[in-house]
C-alpha cells in the first residue's frame, strides 16, 4: 500500500507541474516538465527524502541558461553568478539523448561514490551530481533543455534547485 500511496504522490505531483508550469513561460511540455520531477521524486522515495515540488521560475532560469549557451553554439557548462541554487548539468554528444530519465539517471551514477554511513561522498570520489538530487533540504526543482547546435550535436540540460545542497544528504 505505501508504494501505492508513493506512486499516486508522484503522478499527483507531475500532474501539477503540467499545469503550473505553462502559466509562467517554463518550459511547457509535461513530458520534460513532469520527466525531470518523476525522476528526481523516484530516486528521493528511494533515499527517504522528501519530494521536490516543480519551480516555475527555476525552470525559466535554467531554460534560459541552456538556450543561452545553445545559441552560442557552445553547448558548454556554465557556472551561475551566485550560489542561491544548486545546479546539476548533462551534455550529450552524439546518440546518448537527453530524456529527463536518461539525464537524472547520469547523475544517479555517482550513488556509488555515496557513503550512505557518513552522508557525504567517498575519499577523493566524484558524488555531487547525486548528493543534489537528494538533498533533504531542497524543496524546489526547475530544469532546461536545448539543443546543440554545430558539428557534435547532442543536447544541453540543466536542473537548478533550491535550496541548494548543504554537503550531505
């Protein structure tokens, strides 16, 4: 039944993102709207954190980080002028795709670098990718995509969230 109660709580919440985020000039398809937030909530149910609810204005952001960075014809990370809010980035070149699953499942590679006992990532291991996406205390999610322009192709996405991570999970 909890994993009912569970399931029911994401779709509701990938529901509400279909609705809210079309209002304020996010990026308006459910499916990355609703993709990013499903992928992120499965993983947080998984570590026993609370879920993320959709940042309409987080979404606008990013998305326009990674337009920004598209237009260029970079389709390079960027680093964001303040720390009011994590960022987790993924840049695929070629085939790989940048789905909201296949994007967030990049970031949850870096699980094995986490020490579950200590709450923070292994000796001189790479886990912040993962430590953001369940931060107990991030509250809010906003995530952009764009297509890469030029002679590698592939694509650009970026999650902000807030607040960001403090270290440990």
């Amino acid at each position: 039944m909890d994993k009912f109660l569970l399931t029911l709580a994401v779709a509701i919440c990938t529901l509400a993102v279909s609705t809210t985020s079309a209002a304020v000039g996010a990026p308006k398809s459910p499916r990355i709207t609703g993709g990013f937030l499903t992928a992120h909530n499965k993983e947080r149910i998984a570590a026993k954190v609370g879920l993320l609810s959709w940042g309409p204005n987080l979404a606008l952001k990013a998305n326009q980080i990674v337009r920004d960075q598209s237009n260029l014809k970079t389709c390079n990370f960027t680093k964001l002028p303040d720390r009011r809010y994590g960022i987790n980035q993924w840049r695929s070149i070629g085939l790989i795709g940048c789905s909201p699953q296949t994007v967030v499942d990049r970031w949850l590679l870096e699980k094995v670098n986490y020490d579950q006992e200590t709450k923070s990532c292994l000796p001189n291991k790479e886990c912040r990718s993962y430590l953001q996406v369940v931060a107990k205390n991030s509250l809010f999610l906003g995530c952009g995509q764009a297509t890469c322009n030029g002679t590698t192709g592939g694509c650009l996405a970026m999650c902000l969230y807030d607040p960001p991570a403090r270290g440990t999970a």
